[in-house]
C-alpha cells in the first residue's frame, strides 16, 4: 500500500522519471527544455548511466555507429571509435548530465518499490526508499536491459571458484593463466571471449544455439578526422544520414525475409573465411533465418574461436560438479571461473508487479505476460503514465536512441495536451490500444522476426512478439511526431482492462525464450 502521511512528508512534484540511463537523461533533458522544470529523476543505483554503468565487462562496446547512438540535441563529435566502448558511452552521458544540469533533478540512490494512482487526486503515489513522493506524471526509463538473467543449474552454488553475470563483472578476479567458462552464445559473450583469450589459460564457451556474425568495421577514427568533419557545413548530419540509411538497410531485409538471404551470404562468407575447422564452421552455422534473433557484429569472434586454446561447445550447460562444468551433452570441462553471459530478463518492466493502475490493477496483471501499449508508450487503464523504450518499439537494427527522442516528442505533445484547458488526466483509449497492437501483430506475422524458425527474445512465454516494431523507423518517427488526441480521454478508465491474448503463428514446437543481451 502506498502511504499518502506518516512521518515523513509527502513530496509532491509534477513529474518523476524512473531510471537515470539514457532514456532518463533524454527525458529529463527534454522535459526542462520543454518549461517543465518540477521534474525528478529518481534512480536506485548511486550513479547516472543505466546498462552502460552497469555492463563494464572487457570488450563492452555498443553494436550501432557512435553516430547513431548519441542525443540529437547533445551530438558527440568526439567518438574514438565508429563503435563507441562502454567507457566512452558512460562518459558521454556523465557530460549531457553536467551540461543540462541535471544534478538539480536527479536523486540517485532512491529505489521506487512501487506506486498507486489515486483518482480523487489525480496523481500517482509512489513509495520510494527516501519516503513518499506524489506526481501528476509518471515516466518509466528503467529500459529493457536490466535483471541480469543467471545460470539456474543444479550444483552451480557450490561452485568454489568466481561465478559472475556479464552485467556484474568482478574486476578482482584475475583470469591470466586460469581455466574460464563462459555461458552464453549472444552479444556480450561475442564481445568477452575475444577480449579475454588472450591471457587466458583455457576459454570455454557453451553455445546452446550458434548466431549469426556480421564482420564489424570497428575502427579507430582520428581526432583531426572529426576536426574536419566539424568545420565542413552538413558533413556530419550528411555522415549521421548515411549511417541510418545502412543501418535501416538491415531493417528491410527484416522485414522482407527474401532480401535476408543477402545478408545471410555475407555471413556465411564472413564465417568461411574466418574459420578453417569445418566442425567448427557447422557448429557456427545458425538453423534458423537471419535476423530471427538479433544480429550480432564482430570481427574478432571467429578468430578468436580458432585459438587452440579456445573451445566451443554447442550445448546448453546441464550441471555444475565441484570445479567441472557439464554439458547436456555429455561434456565435462574443468574450470576456474564461470562467466554467466546470460542476457536479462525482457518483456515486463521491473515495477510490472507493484504499479497498480487505477482500479488496483498491477501492470503485471493487465499485461497477462504480454506486455501491449499504445505506440509502446501508453497503457490503458494506467492514465498520464508514460513507458520509454516500452513494447514493440526496438528491433533488430535500429538505434535505441532514436526511437526514445520520437517517444519524447510525443511525451511532450501529450503533457502540453494534458495543460490545455486544465486537464487532470490523460488517458488512452482501450478501443485505440487494442486496434493499434492489433495492426502491429498483423504486420510482424511476415516478418523474419516472426517467420525465422528460431526462439528469441522477442517473445513472450504466450507466444507473441512484444519486442519488435513491424515497420520502419521512419514510420515510427512520423507516427509519434504528432500527439493524437482523439485515442484519449481526460476520463478516469471506468473498468479494468482485460487484454486479449495474442500468439503467434505456430512454427514446429519451440518454447520461447526470454533473455537477451545489452545493446
């Protein structure tokens, strides 16, 4: 229950962003730009930064050009690399903070554990580690890519040596010389093996399913070059432009499963090349569609996967024996240390279970296991509560950053709707919800991401694509530049909402998985 009195004063503000990641930033920035200056950001960790603070693992590098992966009010004209590393990212966001003057809106070290809309007041009530806090707004930035998702096997806890996830790296430990598990076959495991081989004695890597590689031209880009670029009128936004016309590229053939078999020929040829040992090349070798489960990109994987040192097992991990790791296949390996690159739980947010809506309703509850939104952003039955990053957004290929500037634009045409005439509540229609998730459904069931034969994340345990967004981004874009007044009312929701279930369509029997790895 959400105490409204007590000993400590409620603090009432206009608006509470949840989350201090680049999502939190981008809003808070937005929003006092915007004259809402009665904001707060709250976040649980002692720092700003998001996945980026949290996943500090060797090698952690984004996968979308540094040009696409910074604010378009804030452009960084600085990036070393055409992939910018975590530090890189990290410092990045710590300098928009200084710049903007957040410090004056953020409180880092307050847990929201959970929050109430009230009715009669029109506000949201959230209890926070620091006490009540009531809102007429609430905005969720805690992103996608947050619970760490561990190895659950049997005999792992006593395991006597390090155990670790990807996301809550241990810089004590040593791994010069030792034996090194890692488990998992996505993006961060993709990103660690290659950065740790080297000084290794041994890396093992359990692979429960081979995913498709692109090369990845990360290379190293000169201060003078970006000195030039800066003093050549347009060269940069020309630069910006390019990149997202290759990066939407990918989107199509997304998209449009038969232009995949293009990419899936430069892949192939990208593993030939890089891999000799044609047992190893068939182990690598994905069963499914690319683009099915996110595209990876690396140059070093492959080569780094031929070191005599280095074996990949293509099975899943069944038990952990004293110091030996066992695979469901039978394999037993001897080890030092075991590096969980797992992924995260995707497809509820972490307040899913304590965000009651205004008939008592968890999100949880209303979601069912299939998180829906309107334009991933808003949810009926939850009025002037706003998701960033929220259902059926992101996709394969597309930068995370520019799909969350077109949620502010709409968040901001939504509040300044929420002012006009003096308007309490903002509420979207379950008739709108329910026809928009409709259309997206409709339109993903052509998709790679639907068709591909593979189980991803994408999925939920129902069956249904929550993650991806079935169309362009620049649709996308154009869809959130105008708020559509018409699928809201400014009415309290007069009934629960009950969604209806969705699958999607049956391709042999797969149960879907549900983690995931950092952008």
């Amino acid at each position: 229950m959400i105490p409204t009195q007590g000993a400590r004063p409620v603090r009432d503000v206009r608006a509470v962003v949840v989350g201090a990641g680049i999502s939190g930033i981008g809003a808070a920035v937005r929003l006092r730009e915007a004259g809402f200056d009665d904001v707060l950001v709250l976040e649980k960790a002692t720092q700003l930064g998001g996945t980026w603070r949290d996943n500090t693992y060797p090698g952690c590098a984004c996968d979308v050009p540094s040009t696409l992966y910074s604010y378009s009010f804030t452009p960084n004209a600085g990036w070393s690399r055409v992939f910018a590393g975590q530090r890189e990212i990290l410092a990045y966001l710590r300098e928009t903070a200084e710049r903007y003057r957040l410090g004056e809106l953020l409180r880092c070290g307050v847990q929201v554990l959970g929050a109430r809309w009230d009715c009669a007041a029109g506000r949201w009530l959230l209890e926070t580690s620091e006490g009540p806090y009531r809102a007429a707004v609430l905005v969720l930035a805690t992103g996608p890519w947050h619970v760490p998702r561990r190895l659950e096997v049997p005999g792992i806890e006593d395991f006597d040596g390090p155990v670790f996830h990807s996301a809550r790296w241990d810089h004590g430990v040593d791994l010069t010389g030792r034996r090194v598990t890692v488990v998992g076959g996505g993006a961060s495991a993709v990103q660690i093996v290659p950065a740790i081989e080297s000084r290794t004695a041994a890396v093992n890597l359990f692979q429960r399913t081979a995913q498709w590689v692109l090369p990845k031209p990360d290379l190293p880009v000169p201060a003078v070059l970006n000195r030039l670029v800066d003093h050549v009128p347009g060269a940069r936004s020309v630069l910006r432009a390019g990149q997202y016309t290759l990066q939407e590229g990918f989107g199509y053939a997304f998209r449009h499963p038969q232009a995949a078999r293009l990419l899936e020929a430069g892949a192939r040829a990208h593993l030939r090349l890089a891999v000799r040992d044609g047992q190893l090349r068939g182990h690598l070798t994905p069963p499914y569609r690319l683009g099915c489960k996110r595209l990876l990109t690396s140059s070093t994987f492959y080569r780094a996967l031929s070191q005599p040192h280095v074996h990949l097992h293509p099975t899943a991990v069944s038990a952990v024996r004293g110091n030996k790791v066992m695979g469901a296949d039978g394999t037993t390996v001897r080890t030092d240390v075991i590096i969980e690159a797992t992924g995260f739980h995707v497809g509820e947010l972490p307040l899913a279970t304590t965000l009651h809506g205004a008939h008592g309703q968890t999100l949880h509850e209303a979601w069912g296991g299939a998180p829906q939104a309107y334009l991933g952003t808003t949810v009926s039955g939850f009025p002037n509560l706003f998701l960033l990053l929220g259902p059926n957004l992101l996709g394969g290929s597309t930068s995370a950053i520019t799909v969350l500037e077109a949620q502010l634009t709409y968040l901001i045409a939504a509040l300044a709707h929420l002012d006009q005439g003096g308007r309490r509540v903002l509420h979207v229609r379950p008739a709108a919800q329910a026809a928009h998730n409709s259309a997206v459904q409709e339109a993903l069931a052509g998709t790679v991401y639907n068709t591909g034969g593979c189980d991803s994340y994408y999925f939920t345990a129902t069956g249904q694509n929550t993650f991806a967004w079935p169309w362009s981004t620049g649709r996308l874009v154009r869809r959130l530049r105008r708020f559509d007044a018409d699928a809201y009312t400014s009415d309290t929701p007069a009934a629960p909402l009950h969604l209806p279930a969705q699958t999607r369509p049956k391709s042999g029997d797969r149960t879907a998985a549900t983690n995931t790895e950092q952008p």
